[in-house]
C-alpha cells in the first residue's frame, strides 16, 4: 500500500520573506505586528499573504490593499517576491530528499512525498513526520503533515483535521469555489455525505469541464478509486541507499565510513538485479539544511563496491560540510546490464584494470576531458565527435572496426601537387609545403563519396592514398573529384593526414 506524505506551508510566502531578510543581514518587519504581502492586481493592491497578527484583525488573502488599511491603518507591507518563493520552494523540495526521492513541489506553499517502503528508516511515520515538523520549525517554518494512501487524502489531511476521510469537509476535494457552493446548498457538506449519494447521480449532476469542477473525480482520487501520478523533481530510481545519522559528522574520515556502508548496500542490491551502475549520485544533506550533490559516471556497469569506493573518495574532499552532515544518500540514476567476467589463474585482467583507471581520472577531472564517440558517416572529418563526458566509454576489440585511418588528420585538408604515372594512377611524387618528396610506396584508391542526404555544396568523390617516401615518411592524402568531369583536366591533390 502506498504512503504518501503532504506538508502544507500556511504562512509559507510571509515566513519565507522572513527567513530571506534575516539570512542576507536585513531588518525582518517586527514580530508581533501586523504584517501583510502586497501583488498589484487589476483593480489595485491586494494582500497575497498576512501574518497571524493580521488575521486576528480579520485581514485575508484576496483583501484589496485600501480596504485593509482602512481597517487596520498600522498594516505593516512589503511586495510579495513570487519568483522567489518558487525558488525557496523547490529548494526545501530538495532537501526533503532526504526522507524520500520522490518529492514534488504542490504549488505554491506545498510538498508532497511518496515515502513507501522509507519510515521504518526513521522509527516509524509518526517519528519521520514529527521529525519533519522539528526541522522545518527549526528553519522558521511554521508546517502541517498529513499522512494518507493517496495524494488527495494526505492533502487533505494536511489542511483539515479530520479523523477519518469521510468527516472532511467538501474543500477538502481539491474543488473551486462554485462546485462548494453548489455542494453546501444542497445540503452536501462532507466527504462522507458524498460517498452515500449513488454515483450516477452523483456523476450527472457534477461532472464539470476542469478538474476542479468534477467533483466526482476529485473524490475517487482521494479515494483512491483513480490513480493520480506524483511527478517527482528527480526521475524515479530503483537503487538507493539512505543513512540518517545520529549526530552530525563534519570530518572525512566520519563521511568515508558512512559512505562505505552506503556503497556496500548499493552494489548488493544491484548484484543481486544482475544491474550494474552507470550513473551515481552521492546526496549530503546538511543541518543548516542545504545540500551537496556529488555526481559520478563510469564507461561500463559495475557493481564492484571497492571501484565504486575509489571513485566517490575523493569528492568528499571537495564537499564543506558546514555545521555538519546529519544526513546521506547515495541513488543509481543510470543502470544497465552488469556483465560478469571471472579471470583464470593466467588471464589477463588488464583491460578490466584500464577500465577502472579511466573511471578514477575522468570523475576527479571531468571539465578538463573530452570523448570521442563514433559518427555513422564515412567521411573522415565527420567519423568522431568529440564531447565534454564525465565516462567515456573505452574502445571495445569486439567492436568492428572502420577503415584504417592515420592519427593525425588535419582539421583542414592542406593543398599539394601530386604527379602520377598515368592521369589516373597513384602518386609517384609529392610536392607539400614547398617540398618535393619521391614515392616510393603506394597504397589505394579507397573512394570515399559524400553521404547524399546530407551534402554540402561543393562536396564531390574523393580517391584516398597511402604513400610512403624515401625516408620512410607516410602521407595520407587524397584527389579530389572523378577523371573524365567537365574541368577535371588539373586534379586537384590534398594532404589530409600523416600516418605511423
């Protein structure tokens, strides 16, 4: 059965502006004052959001401005910051990450959490959602949880206190306001009295266009009759390690242990799914409530808890833990495949090793390192592309194998002047940057032709050589269109490369 967790933030904007104007050295407005978020509107000023000193005198959200002031003429104001609410929002989003990865922002002063399968890490729900509450009252916001098997009911359980689903009010659905109106004139106030109304009439009689009119779909996802997804900020993933610690840690000795306990649980249940990870990241949640994300990448899947180990060691050095890490979890986001191979007491395990080097250099200097990937085209200036990659993959003997090519290949084919025995046979001499080179090898035609969809104007066949000189020097050059086209009586020869 699914657990789903709803906090509900009832002075989040005025508390968030609090929390910003103390953290950046700012005077906050008084406490105890009556305190109010302004938005222009199309007839004015109206609040957005007030404290509870101002709603003890009666002011809401909605008021216009001079009708507040007009009832409360010391209503202290500041303008309401939406872009930065969203922000804090989604930041407070990621740091609930640490009860659970699936986390969604329930805009605009919401959270909702799936944490099935994640409260016996905690002591149970009613110590993980008391937990909750500490923190964020600890980080100046004021929270209610609620707790249900969908997200309809834990969202309603949040804002009304209710015992059971069925003596909720009918606000409680997640409906407009002319669909409670409707309700409420009909004499229909609750969940419960809803439930006993047969659903065809039900259905005939509020089944509007959007979905805050459709009042029967509303309660059959509170129900749990209707499936409503949670689209969390990070893509679901099936591998994860959690560790909530006691006390806060702030040496790296102190996170090396716990990171080694996270690894070894990892690679188990990745060996145990015959997966092996691609794409890791090590989460560090900290106790003034931000946190560190230390990604890491590997060329092939592994499993392998000491390799693993050696990658993520060295990006602790580079983390601040602050006040101290109370908090780690380490997700698989990129699985694959994990294929086995066993060494024999005389088999070489060398390429295994290469593997693993490559993995270490390229995650502790991943900006400073591009891959080349293979390109389906058969012109050699388009064959490779290179690309920033924190794992780049290491070339496979298994993998067939393109045409020879040289090891340098010039950006830009450099003009030569070439002679040859007949018009259309090899080279016998090369003249390339001012010197004159006799052939004493020679090795081709291959001709390469521009791919058809794709061509670019001016682009014709190309006939590719081989060549060697006196002084054992190869060349790999090529001419440039087909004897027997209009203009074709000068060929013209290009250097393109220079070979072992």
């Amino acid at each position: 059965m699914r657990s789903l967790v709803s906090l509900w933030f009832p002075d989040f904007p005025v508390e968030r502006f609090i929390r910003a104007r103390i953290k950046t050295g700012r005077k906050p407005p008084p406490k105890g004052l009556p305190f109010a978020l302004v938005e222009k509107g199309k007839t004015g000023l109206r609040l957005i959001a007030v404290n509870a000193a101002a709603r003890q005198f009666g002011l809401m959200r909605g008021m216009r401005l001079a009708d507040a002031r007009a009832q409360l003429p010391e209503l202290l104001t500041e303008q309401h910051e939406p872009e930065e609410d969203m922000t804090s929002l989604l930041g407070l989003c990621r740091w609930m990450e640490r009860y659970s990865p699936w986390v969604a922002p329930d805009q605009p002063d919401g959270i909702l959490l799936d944490v099935t399968g994640v409260p016996h890490l905690f002591g149970g729900e009613q110590r993980m959602m008391a937990e909750m509450k500490t923190r964020l009252d600890q980080y100046g916001f004021s929270v209610r949880v609620g707790q249900g098997a969908t997200i309809g009911a834990a969202w309603a359980l949040a804002r009304y206190e209710a015992k059971e689903l069925q003596a909720l009010p009918v606000e409680a659905l997640r409906i407009d306001g002319p669909a409670v109106k409707t309700l409420r004139r009909l004499g229909l106030k609750t969940v419960g009295s809803l439930l006993a109304i047969p659903r065809a009439s039900l259905a005939r009689r509020f089944r509007g266009e959007s979905i805050g009119e459709n009042v029967l779909l509303r309660l059959d996802e509170m129900m749990g009759l209707r499936e409503e997804p949670l689209n969390p900020l990070n893509p679901p993933t099936s591998f994860m390690a959690h560790r909530a610690l006691m006390e806060p840690v702030i040496h790296a000795e102190g996170l090396e242990i716990v990171l080694g306990g996270l690894v070894n649980v990892l690679c188990r249940d990745l060996e145990e799914a015959g997966k092996g990870a691609l794409r890791l990241i090590l989460k560090l949640f900290r106790t003034d409530g931000s946190r560190a994300n230390l990604p890491a990448g590997f060329s092939t899947p592994t499993h392998d808890a000491r390799h693993m180990l050696r990658v993520l060691k060295p990006k602790l050095e580079t983390v601040d833990a602050g006040f101290g890490i109370d908090a780690m979890t380490l997700e698989a986001r990129e699985t694959a495949g994990a294929i086995v191979q066993q060494h024999g007491f005389l088999e070489d395990d060398s390429t295994l090793a290469l593997e693993q080097l490559n993995d270490r250099v390229l995650n502790r200097h991943e900006t400073q390192f591009l891959a080349l990937e293979d390109v389906e085209s058969h012109i050699p200036e388009r064959a490779e592309a290179a690309r920033p990659s924190a794992r780049a993959p290491l070339p496979r003997a298994s993998r067939p194998a393109p045409a020879v090519r040289p090891l340098l290949i010039f950006e830009a084919p450099e003009p030569a002047k070439v002679v040859a025995s007949v018009p259309d046979g090899p080279p016998m001499r090369l003249t390339w940057r001012r010197v004159t080179r006799r052939v004493v090898k020679a090795q081709g035609p291959e001709r390469v032709a521009p791919e058809w969809w794709r061509l670019v104007g001016g682009e014709r066949p190309r006939d590719y050589y081989v060549i060697e000189d006196e002084q054992g020097r190869r060349y790999w050059l090529y001419r440039e269109g087909l004897y027997g086209e209009p203009g074709e009586d000068q060929p013209k020869w290009y250097v393109h490369g220079l070979s072992a």
